[in-house]
C-alpha cells in the first residue's frame, strides 16, 4: 500500500489507498456504489484498500442496456452517458439505502456513490467522458446533499482511463466527507494524485441543505481559474450546466464583452445580431442558443487577481436579462471557435463583436506566436461552422467604420476580401447611429462617480439592477451632494 504523502498550501494530500482505508475505517459513512459504462473503478479501490465491509453496502454494473433501463428507466433521448442517467442512479440507489438499511439509520451516514461513463474507444476517434456524483449524508437522519461533476478524460489508453476514474472516484467520496465545510477545498480535492493532462473536470455543482450557501456560478468561475477546466457555462436562473449536454444539435451565438455594465449598444448589437443569425439558418432550425462570455481577461484586478465580486456582479446583470453566460480563459477569438466547433456542437457558430475587434484582428503581430501566424489564426477562427457578424464603430476621424470602409494593411487585404466576399464575416444589418458614441469605461466611471447622466446610457432595467443592487461601484447622486 502507498502511503505517499505531499503538503500543497497547506493541505496534506494522502495517497489514494490512504483515502480509501481511512473511508473504510470510518464506521460511520455507510454506502452503495454504482457504476455503469467503464468499471468497478472506484469500488475496487476501497475492497482492495481493507475493510471495505465496514463502508461498502453493494456494488453493481448494469452494463447492458436492458438490465439498466429495468432498474433505473429509460433514457427518453437514447444517451447514457448523461446527466439524467446520473440522477436516476442516485435516486434509485439512495432510497434503496433508507428502505432495507432503516435500522442503522439512527448512526449512520448514507452515501451512494455513482458515474455513467464512456472511455475511449477503440479506434481512439471519441475521447472519454463521463458523469459522477455523491449523494451523502454528513449527520445521521438528515436530508443528503449532491456533489455532481462532469469530467473529460484525456489520456490516450483505456486502462490508463480506468485507473483515473479510479483515483478520481475516491477523491470525491473523501472530499464529500472531509472537506464538505469548504466547497473550494473539496473541488481542489478532486485532482489529488492527478494532474491535468489525464482529466479535466468541466463542471462542479454542490447542491443541498449543507451547501445552501454556496454559489455554483462562483464555483464555476474557480474551476477555470485555477485550471481545472477551459471554460464552463450557467443558465439565467445560475444553474451550472455541462457544455456537450447544453450545446447538443444548437446553433450557437456568442457575445463576446466585458458587460461592465450592458449598454444600449450592447443589447442593440445583440438583439440585431440574433435577427441576422436567424435569417441566415436552415428554416426549421429553431432560436439559436444565445451565449454572453466572461473572459477571465476581464476580471483580473490590477495586482493580477481575480476580483469575485465584480464578477457576480456582471453575472447577475446577465442572468437577469435572460442570458446563459460562459466564463473562459480565451483570449483569441480563434481559440474560442476551435472549442466550440472540436468539442461540443458541429452546427453553426456565431461570434458577435464590434469593429474595435476587427481592427486589432487583422493585426499580424498579434499572431506572432504561431507557427502559422495570421493564417493559422484565421483557418482556426473560420471553420467550417463559424461566421463573424459585426457591429460598426465611430473613428478618430469621427467615420461610422464598417467591414466595408475598413483599410487593413495591404499585405492581408486579400486575405480580408476572402473573408468578406465568402460571407465568413459580415456586418450586422441594422444598427443605431445614435449608440455608437457609448463606451462602456465612460458610463462606469460616471455611474462610480453618482453622475446621474449614466442611465441613459444603459437599458432601464439594467439601471434599476444596477441600483437595486449597488454593484459596480455605484455611487447614489443624492448620495455624492450630501457629502
């Protein structure tokens, strides 16, 4: 048995048998494990660990289809390597623990612990996924709380996939019953022992009577940023979401932005740009699935950190208006394109921006890291599915600029005309003259200032969220003439 320790800020990181005998001598936490898809990864590794009686009520593989859909229902949209499936095998395995286990309820803590999971498969074209969760007590004779996560599993052979469920599995069990009184540290716990380049987790969500105050929009923000994951997403009501299962056969339009705070030029862009989208999809293609991204280039103070605050504020301000929101690590468009398109949906993809980007995109030295500069930054942007629709800007020389009157340098001009004459990048049809001499910085350094004259400059209802809540800084006029 390894018994490996290191020391990471503090924490002292056990090796994964360690985690799975102290489980087993903990004669407390009392539970069933079911696993479907891969193996008894998890399973294994508390039986082999010694005394798995004293954690271990059952383990099952319900493999064949059959079989699962007797126990657990039939998935309505044929995928079982889904959410849903997780939640029905957590469902299903936690009430059989109260019902025939009813005695020890009294000094136990229930868990069940659950993954649906695909490895990769043989031809190594479809790269491993999966779902796993944690249904558990913390005291015994309490309602149980959820630990979710969907995670990608990177590395290139099958076993080596199994091993890292495996360690991954026991990570969130201990987490769940060591670490539950801090969500940061018991999401940070489910990579001991791994590292980045075997799996990446994608989502987090802690859900239940012992984490009602956690934020899953603010766990989600910690997962890219401390690199667990590129990019994760929520709905306008904060539920965090996993991207396949979001992004599934949509058509996608993204706003790319700073939203501090929206303007009328932000929503009038928006609001065209879906106009625009939909008229040029198949007919029958439905609403194309509206995305605002929060880059963590945006968020990041002056001494590098990350400002939380700032970004619950503009998380709320796009949740109030409707918007599923996505948080990234991109900083080039062209990176964006590629997840969107290699990872997630093979439909048609939409970046909104404004001219100010096109202007710094048809900069060459910007691509300097590249081996192929800014045609290998373009071929990436442009795929297949990604099309650029674009809002106009006022100039220095006080010009309304669009992709029409823009003079890029002459040595990527033909490039440009490709571009635009392909109908890859395409000005947004209908726009508002009158916007175009708002600028996001101005209206938030009035707004910090109490100059009342920012509301105009911004939606009524995102002024009165703005107020309502008192984000961004902002100073009441009242306020500012009394003092």
């Amino acid at each position: 048995m390894d018994y490996t320790q290191t020391r990471t800020e503090g924490r002292e990181i056990f090796s994964t048998d360690r985690k799975a005998l102290q489980i087993n001598l903990d004669k407390v936490f009392y539970g069933s494990f079911a696993e479907i898809g891969a193996g008894q990864d998890t399973a294994g590794v508390f039986f082999k660990a010694g005394g798995a009686s004293q954690t271990v009520a059952k383990t099952m593989s319900a493999y064949d289809m059959k079989f699962s859909d007797s126990i657990y229902g039939a998935e309505e949209h044929g995928r079982y390597v889904s959410e849903s499936r997780l939640y029905k095998m957590l469902d299903h395995e936690y009430q059989l623990l109260n019902e025939r286990l009813i005695d020890r309820a009294e000094d136990t803590c229930f868990f069940v612990f659950a993954n649906t999971v695909a490895t990769i498969n043989y031809h190594k074209t479809k790269p491993g996924h999966g779902w796993i969760g944690c249904r558990f007590q913390i005291r015994p004779n309490t309602p149980p709380n959820d630990v979710v996560i969907h995670v990608r599993l990177k590395e290139q052979e099958k076993l080596l996939q199994h091993k890292t469920l495996g360690i991954l599995g026991v990570n969130l069990i201990f987490a769940c019953r060591y670490y539950h009184n801090d969500a940061t540290t018991l999401m940070m716990s489910l990579m001991d022992n791994l590292t980045w380049d075997k799996v990446e987790i994608d989502m987090f969500r802690a859900t239940g009577p012992d984490f009602s105050d956690v934020d899953n929009r603010l766990m989600s923000l910690r997962l890219v940023r401390y690199g667990l994951t590129d990019a994760t997403m929520f709905l306008p009501d904060g539920k965090v979401v996993q991207a396949s299962d979001l992004l599934y056969k949509k058509n996608v339009l993204l706003l790319r932005s700073r939203f501090k705070p929206i303007t009328s030029l932000s929503i009038d862009m928006l609001t065209n740009a879906i106009r625009d989208f939909s008229a040029m999809l198949e007919e029958g293609a439905g609403e194309p699935l509206v995305i605002s991204e929060l880059s963590l280039n945006n968020l990041y103070l002056k001494d590098t950190d990350i400002d939380e605050r700032d970004f619950l504020d503009r998380a709320d301000t796009l949740c109030a208006l409707g918007h599923t929101v996505m948080i990234s690590n991109f900083m080039e468009h062209y990176i964006l394109s590629q997840y969107f398109s290699r990872h997630y949906t093979r439909e048609q993809i939409c970046v909104v921006m404004g001219m100010p980007n096109i202007v710094d995109m048809f900069n060459e030295d910007l691509y300097s890291h590249l081996p192929g500069g800014i045609l290998e930054a373009m071929s990436r942007l442009f795929n297949n599915q990604a099309t650029v629709l674009v809002y106009p800007m006022i100039d220095k020389d006080g010009r309304i600029l669009t992709l029409d009157n823009f003079e890029c340098a002459g040595n990527v001009r033909p490039l440009y005309d490709y571009l635009l004459k392909n109908g890859r990048m395409r000005n947004i049809s209908h726009y508002n003259p009158a916007l175009l001499g708002i600028y996001a910085d101005k209206v938030l350094k009035m707004l910090q200032e109490g100059n009342p004259e920012w509301e105009k400059y911004v939606p009524s209802y995102v002024a009165n969220i703005i107020k309502d809540k008192k984000i961004f800084g902002y100073k009441d006029p009242a306020y500012s003439r009394e003092h």
